[in-house]
C-alpha cells in the first residue's frame, strides 16, 4: 500500500540558510488568465517581475541557446471541459501566435505565427518549432527564424502535449479527444504511427535513454507506458483514485518522474525502473506545470485557481513557500544565467 505524505508549509525563517547571492537561475511562469510571465528568483522565493505577453499564456519553453523563450498564445476564449462553446465570445485570431520573449531585455520582441490555438509545443534541436493547434487538429512545424508554418500533420481532435525524442528525430503528440498519440517523423513530416493510450492524454515525457515514454492520462488517473522501438503502449500504471495526471518532470538520470495531478493537488513520485509510486504528497490547488531545479533539490507546481506556484523541497516534500504570481499560472520553466 502506498503511503501518501502530506507537504507541511514551514517557517520562512529556516530558509535563512540559503543566503542572498544571486540566483544561478530564474523560474518562468506563464499565466493564463492574465496574459503575462512571472519571473521568480528562487533564492529569495519571491516574484521580481511581471511582464505582459498576450492572450493565454499557455506553453513555456527555452530557445536553443537560452537567450530567449517562447510563449504560446491563444486568442480562444477559455472552454472548460462541459462547456457549450456556443455560448463562447468569438475567438480573436489576431491574438494566436509564439511570443518571443528576450530573457537579456526583458520584454516581448515579436510574435510568430504558431497556427490555430496554440496550446503546448516543443523546440527542436534545430531551434525548430513544433506547436499543437487545438482548433486545427494538428501540430504545426514553424520555422522561428523565418517566421512561416512549415507544415501542418494531423493528430486527432484537440491536440496537447508535444514532446520531441530525445534523438532528436520523432515529435510525440497527445489528441485528448481520440485518446492517442500521434507519432511524427521530423525529417519527412509525416505521421508514422498513431498509438492508443488512455482518456484525455496530456503530456508525453521520455526517459534519457528514450526507450520508453511516459503518458499522463487525466480522466483515466493513470500513466501509459510506451515502448518507443516498437511505438506501442505496453501497459498502464494507476496513480490512484481521485488524481488527475498532468504534468511530468523526470530527474536527469531518469530514476525519478514527478506528476502534477491537477484536481487531485498533489505531486505523484514515480520510479520507473519499477513503476512503483514512491511518494505523494499535496502541493496546491489543481497543480498543472511542474519542473525542478538545477540541482534537483527544489520543485516548483504551477498552481491554477490560487495563482500561485509552491515551492517544495524534493527531500522531505516540504513546501518551503507559496509565491504569488500572475492569473492562472500554467506553465513553469526553469532556465539558468
């Protein structure tokens, strides 16, 4: 039986240790509803900025050589699950596209085009882009240099998670509604293969070695594991009743994966050598982004209706602080100086 431990809010004043020197690092965090990211220096645990991006800040990722980030924005209006969306403001298209964020300057350069609702994406080794569009049913290839969309695959209805292998060569891709993953190869831009997996996939994330993906399935509470030389799901592991899987984070020696359950407000800690849980333990309110530090000593949840994002001691699963950001943070990007 697993034992589930509860994260503990501890005293400020223990965080003196950890001195003031600067940072060697920033957290990046894109808010939603407001429309901007908040830039968080993990050693004071404090937000030191807040700029604004555009509509639905949703996905956050680095560029290749870390000077800038790109945000994807959408001018959709929010439709949660159960929604009638014809009751729904008209989407302003004008408003879709990647932000270029310049980390140096910190401001917003320009806007890519990044095709119809861009959700999540993934950059490739090239500096490639590779962006899921909701409303398109498809990821988008986008050149950021030239600023053109490439090319568009078809994935299934609404498209999420995009993950690129660790060799560089395939684009994994989630369709919530057909309860799949799309399998791209890069070079060709073409779909090779389309795998079952379970209700409402989210994220994709691989191990080091990409021998195996892992998938997070929301309204199953349960993550596929996929066997990336024959492109099937093996099998499923049960997270437990009542969590909604949605983000991952796996260590660097791939010993570790942690996921965000959503409306279950807790960090799952998987071991997938085993695929035993090792840990769970409560973070916030419908944790969605999550990602590690550095050193992998402290993780950071992204959590959505409190507008805030917790800080946690990976070793003991203490939330250390709760800092306040933006309007319904989404996603967290950790990027050294």
């Amino acid at each position: 039986m697993t034992h589930i431990k509860f994260a503990l809010l501890v005293p400020i004043a223990l965080l003196a240790g950890c001195g003031h020197s600067g940072p060697s690092y920033h957290v990046y965090i894109s808010n939603e509803s407001s429309g901007d990211v908040t830039i968080i220096d993990p050693v004071r645990m404090e937000a030191l900025s807040t700029v604004p991006i555009g509509k639905r800040a949703r996905g956050i990722h680095p560029s290749v050589d870390g000077k800038l980030i790109f945000i994807a924005l959408s001018g959709s209006p929010l439709a949660p699950p159960g929604v009638d969306e014809s009751t729904l403001p008209p989407p302003d298209k004008s408003a879709d596209g990647i932000g270029v964020f310049d980390i140096a300057q910190n401001k917003l350069l320009r806007k890519l085009p990044g095709g119809s609702d861009p959700e999540q994406f993934a950059v490739g080794r090239d500096g490639a882009l590779y962006i899921s569009n909701e409303d398109a049913a498809g990821v988008s290839f986008v050149d950021p240099v030239k600023g053109e969309v490439l090319h568009t695959i078809p994935t299934g209805e609404e498209p999420e998670g995009v993950t690129v292998s660790p060799d560089g060569k395939l684009v994994y891709a989630t369709s919530e509604e057909a309860g799949t993953v799309t399998v791209i190869d890069i070079a060709t831009a073409k779909a090779v293969k389309t795998i079952k997996v379970g209700r409402r996939p989210r994220n994709v994330t691989f191990l080091p070695d990409g021998s195996r993906a892992f998938v997070t399935n929301e309204n199953d509470g349960t993550v596929s594991v996929i066997d990336t030389g024959t492109m099937e799901a093996t099998h499923t592991v049960l997270l437990g009743a009542g969590l909604k899987p949605m983000g991952q984070a796996m260590s660097r020696d791939g010993s570790r994966l942690y996921i965000s359950t959503g409306r279950g407000k807790q960090v799952v800690i998987l071991e997938p050598a085993t695929e035993k849980i090792l840990a769970a333990f409560e973070v916030g309110q419908r944790p969605w982004g999550i990602a590690l530090s550095p050193d992998e000593k402290l993780l950071f949840t992204a959590n959505g209706p409190s507008n805030d994002v917790s800080v946690v001691d990976v070793a003991t699963h203490a939330i250390l602080k709760k800092i306040k950001v933006g309007e319904r943070p989404w996603g967290v990007l950790v990027l050294g100086q």
